[in-house]
C-alpha cells in the first residue's frame, strides 16, 4: 500500500537549506551516501559480534552507474532499514540513527567502532545532483522489503518491495544538464574513481565497480569488464610504523602531494588526550618552486575517521613550520553540519598544539644525531625558522631558538647557538656577529680581522631577517648579541685606550676638521680601536645597524620613514693614511675635504653601500693620482 508523505521539521524551507546552502561542493554528495553505507555496515558489524550467521568478511559497498540514462545506484549489505525507520531516518531531516546509535554505543562504552554520520542530513546532499533519490533496503533478520522515493520537493512516498538480500540500495536519477553544471558526468566511470579515491579511499570495506577497460593490442584488442575495488580501506597511518616500509612511505609522499622526490623526513605518530588522533607529516627533500610566494598554501589535509574533510587545514600548522606537508586522522572532530569545517577552534589549538611539538623534537633529534641531514634541511627551510623567531614579536623564539644555525668564522661551517657558546673563550661576555651579503665578504670586513685576531668566533648572517631575529632573541644563554660593525668592541687593552686617547688629543683639529667636512653624512669622525690594519671603515652607532637599513630601503614602500643608521667615521691611527692626512691638513687644510669625501666614499663601498655620487669619486681618485704623479 503506497503512502504519501510530507517531510518533518520545517519542511520544504529547511530542506531547501539542506540541498542548497550547507555544502561548498555538489560532488560531496557521494562522500556522504557512502558514509551512510558504511555506517550501517558497522551496524551489521557490531551485531555480528553477538550473534552468529552474519559474514562479516563480505561486507561491502556496491557502486554502478548508467551512463545514458544518467543514474547512480549506491548498495550496501548493511543492517537495512524498515519500514518505520525509513520514514524516521530519512522522512525527518536532521533525524541521524547513527546518532542514536552510536549514542547507545557510548552508554555501553564501546569505543572500537567508527560511526561517521551523525547529524542527519548527508542524505540529502543527494539532491544537489539527483532530481528523484529511491530508496531501497531491507533490514536483518526482517522479510519485508521497503522503498522510499523522492524528489526532495513534494515530500516523500513509502511501499512495500521486493528485495532479496539485506541492506540498502540508492539509486539516483540526476538532474539534467545546465549550463553551470553537467550532472551527467557524475555517472562516468572515471569520476566516480576520483570522487571515492578523493574522499572515500579509507573507508574501511571494500568500495567496488564493474569498469570496462581495454586489453591487449591491435585486433586482439577488446573491452573486459570486470569488479574493482576503488578505495584502499586501511589507511597508511592506521598502520603499525614497525610494519611499514620506507619505500611505502615515499610512494604514499610523492602520489598523494605530487612531489617528484622521496621526503626527507617522516614523521608518523598517535596522540591521545583531549583529542586523539593519528598524524602522518613529511619534511619535503626540497622547497617547492613557489614555496617563498603567495601562492603557497600551508596546510595538513584532514580527516575525520578516514573520511577526507579538508585539503588545506591551515590552522593545523604554525607558520615556522608551514613546509611540512601531511594529514591528520581523528574521531573526536566536532565537524560542522556539513563536515566542512570543524565547529571548536578549541580542537584545532590542542591538536595544533601537539603537532607543532612533534615537529621541533623530530628536528632536534636530527640535529643532535643527523647533522648532515639536518644541515641539508637548513638549506631548504633554514630561512623559514629564522622568519618563525622574528614573527609575532618573539613568540616562538624559545621553541625555535636551538633549530637555528649560522656560519661562524670558525671553519666558515655551520653552528648552533649552544655550540657556539660552549667554546668561548673564557672571560667573553657577548656573541660576536657581523652581516653581510655573503660569508667571504664579511669575513674580509675590516672589524673582522681584529676581532678574529683577538680569538674570538664570528656569527655570519646573510640573510635578510638575521639582525631582526636576533634582536627579538636579545640574548643567549645570558650572553647579549654584539654586532662588530657597531658600537664600541671594548677589546683594546688600556695602554690602547691611552695611545688612542694621546693621539685624539694631539689631532683633534684635524679630526674636527674632517667632521665638518661631513658633517652631512655621519655623526663623528673618530680614531679606531677596532681596525687593525685596514686604513678606514664606517660602523654604525647602537640601534639600527647598516644591514637592517639596507632590509628597510629594499621594502615595497622603500624605507617610507627614511630610518637609517648611525655613521660614525672611524680611520686607523696606526695606518700610513693618518700621517698622510696630517701632512695635509698641515699643509692645506682646505685640501682635507676632499680627502675626508675620498675616505667616507671607500668606507661605504666596504660596507656595501651605493656611492651617492660614483661621478665624483672617480674624479677625485683621479685627481689625487695626478697630483701624486707631480
């Protein structure tokens, strides 16, 4: 006997809602009749534990499709429904028995079996492609047979049918084609491959097909259709890391991020506590070619007791760690009613949380015991972790600060922080660094060779976040930073002190002389006590050094509040030049000018500097040459 029905809850508006407005993608629609299949196979399942005659290793999920006449048609041999049950679960929208199953499941505190739909209405993303979805399912150990049919406008109609094996079929009738959408391709073969590869490949029974593929060559060619498992139900990361080897974690790597190279580093863990879930994490062999762009997405694909939620969850990875590429599996997701998205950001923090510990203790025990493969991943990401300390005003400096490495002049090889303060010299107070555009050019700094001369190592920084960084460090190990470009080295002894002090003394109308000249450009003119035998530099006075200056002025907006470093000229006393510019400015004290621009132009060009006028310099090197020539 045919009964027609009207839906319940908020009837046709809500349903409207459901097909309409809930899902992103229309092509979800099959993730979630396939979650349904398998939830009533776990049904049947955790029965089959009580009760004997049921075969639990033939349960499975039967798909085919007819391409002319663009149906669907989606079975299980699950635990069914009857005939009350169809009208309960799929007359009343937001009405889920595997809510209320797995519910029952709790009180009894069982806890081995997955049950994904949970909120209702995943049926009903049927209708975003099909304009009639008929029901037809029997349930175990029941004789009648039942089928509900529906266009998902005009309610719903419920008769008796016959069926001769238990569980549910779903067939779909798609709508026609638009000019938005081609329903019609959802009922090709290859899409239907796709969407279960994409979304369903680790649901736990076997998703089968008849799929015709040709076979053979020439006139012995011919089409053989045969059944096809589409998904590979256990999930790599579901498995033991004892049993799995590392070309099955490399070919696992490369298909499902499209890399052309095995990763570097695997990273495979389970996690319980407030949330349990299983991670699966790759540090990649190389950046990707747009990995420094805006085009790159960080992000952890996401799933949901194996069932794919989301490609890029972004907030599943802090910044400084953005290259590593995975997934993340867990069962305490409180999804929202699309399974889109999670509901509690408080969920994402704790996994998040967790997740980013993993991978700094990964790093480390590379460090610690793979130096040179860790110094390989330096070179790909190395730059990643230094941008992670200066981020956020120096939020992450504690967990990021030992992964750091810089070259020191010690070997010109690579070195962490603690390492370098384990061998300094006794009675040394700071760290010693100095920055440059590569490590040759620093070390031929002019401050270098005194401060090497005294023993002491050199940090070189060449990139362009390293000073911002270790300002945000300030300091390690209660050792302060200290840039041998600026400010004063304190390394001369007092008899030094006292020989420059005389010889400031004796000359300081020509060093007055020489700061009137540039009295434009920098702020003193001064003898050196860190120069050892090169004639003249420039060194910046404390705050903004030349380096984070030169940062600054290659900004988009080009340094708009024009912060630039302090210039002290600073000219070696014990150097042929200073007798020369005292016989000068003895002779012809209004010579010393252009003396005084001669020398500031070479300090710049040793800094690295663009000379503000290269027409100029060149003209007085030539001129002075003359007159030496005389």
């Amino acid at each position: 006997m045919s009964r027609n029905k009207q839906f319940k809850a908020e009837s046709k508006r809500l349903l409207d809602l459901m097909i309409n407005s809930i899902y992103t993608h229309k092509e979800i629609f099959l993730r979630e009749l396939i979650s349904n299949a398998s939830d009533a196979l776990d049904k049947l399942n955790y029965l089959s534990f009580n009760e004997e005659g049921i075969d639990r290793e033939n349960l499975k999920i039967k798909i085919s499709t007819d391409e002319q006449n663009k149906t669907i048609i989606i079975s299980d041999n699950g635990i069914g429904m009857n005939e009350s049950e169809l009208e309960e679960n799929l007359g009343t929208i937001a009405k889920s028995g595997s809510l209320v199953f797995k519910q029952e499941l709790d009180e009894n505190k069982k806890d081995d079996v997955d049950i994904i739909g949970q909120f209702g209405v995943g049926f009903y993303a049927a209708f975003m492609v099909a304009k009639e979805v008929v029901v037809e399912s029997k349930k175990y150990n029941e004789e009648k047979a039942y089928r509900w049919v529906s266009d998902g406008s005009n309610g719903y109609r419920i008769d008796e049918c016959d069926k001769a094996d238990r569980g549910t079929t779903i067939t779909l009738f798609l709508k026609d084609d638009t000019k938005e959408e081609n329903y019609s391709d959802f009922a090709k073969q290859f899409k239907i491959e796709t969407l279960v590869k994409k979304y369903s490949d680790y649901i736990r029974y076997p998703i089968t097909m008849m799929v015709s593929k040709y076979e053979g060559e020439g006139d012995d060619k011919q089409l053989v259709v045969e059944e096809k498992t589409l998904n590979s139900m256990v999930p790599l990361w579901k498995r033991k890391r004892s049993e799995i080897k590392d070309e099955e974690y490399n070919e696992f790597y490369k298909n499902k991020f499209n890399d052309y190279a095995d990763p570097q580093k695997v990273i495979h863990t389970h996690v319980e506590g407030a949330v349990t879930f299983d991670a699966l994490l790759f540090i990649p062999s190389h950046a990707p070619y747009n990995y420094y762009s805006q085009d790159y997405e960080k992000g952890l694909q996401l799933y949901s007791s194996g069932v794919f939620i989301m490609d890029k969850a972004s907030d599943l990875i802090p910044e400084h760690f953005r290259f590593v590429r995975g997934l993340v599996d867990s069962q305490d997701l409180s999804l929202n009613i699309s399974r889109e998205m999670l509901q509690h950001d408080r969920q994402l923090k704790v996994m998040a949380n967790r997740i980013e510990k993993k991978i700094q203790s990964e790093l480390k025990k590379m460090l610690a015991n793979e130096r040179e493969e860790y110094e390989k991943f330096w070179a790909n990401f190395g730059l990643q972790l230094k941008y992670g300390v200066y981020n956020d005003f120096g939020a992450h400096k504690d967990m990021l600060v030992d992964l750091l490495l810089f070259t020191s002049s010690k070997e010109k090889k690579l070195v962490t922080l603690k390492e370098y303060v384990e061998r300094m010299k006794e009675g040394q107070e700071v760290i010693y660094f100095a920055s440059g555009d590569d490590v040759n050019k620093i070390d031929q700094l002019p401050a270098a060779e005194l401060v090497k001369d005294k023993g002491y190592e050199i940090l070189y920084l060449t990139d362009n976040v390293d000073e911002f960084a270790l300002q945000v460090l300030q300091e390690y190990d209660s050792k302060k930073f200290k840039n041998i470009t600026q400010g004063d080295l304190n390394l001369e002894s007092e008899e030094e002190k006292k020989q420059v002090e005389e010889k400031k003394e004796e000359n300081k109308d020509l060093l007055e002389a020489l700061k009137e000249s540039l009295k434009d450009k920098v702020s003193d003119v001064k003898l050196s006590t860190r120069l050892k035998s090169h004639p003249v530099c420039l060194s910046a006075d404390e705050g903004l050094s030349f380096e984070m200056e030169k940062v600054l002025a290659q900004m988009p907006d080009g340094n708009p509040y024009g912060m630039k470093a302090v210039r002290i000229l600073e000219i070696n006393p014990n150097h042929a030049i200073f007798n020369a510019l005292q016989n000068v400015y003895a002779k012809d004290k209004d010579k010393i000018s252009k003396y005084a621009d001669l020398l500031y132009d070479q300090a710049l060009l040793i800094e690295g500097f663009d000379l503000e006028d290269p027409i100029a310099f060149s003209n007085a090197v030539c001129e002075l040459m003359v007159e030496a020539s005389k």
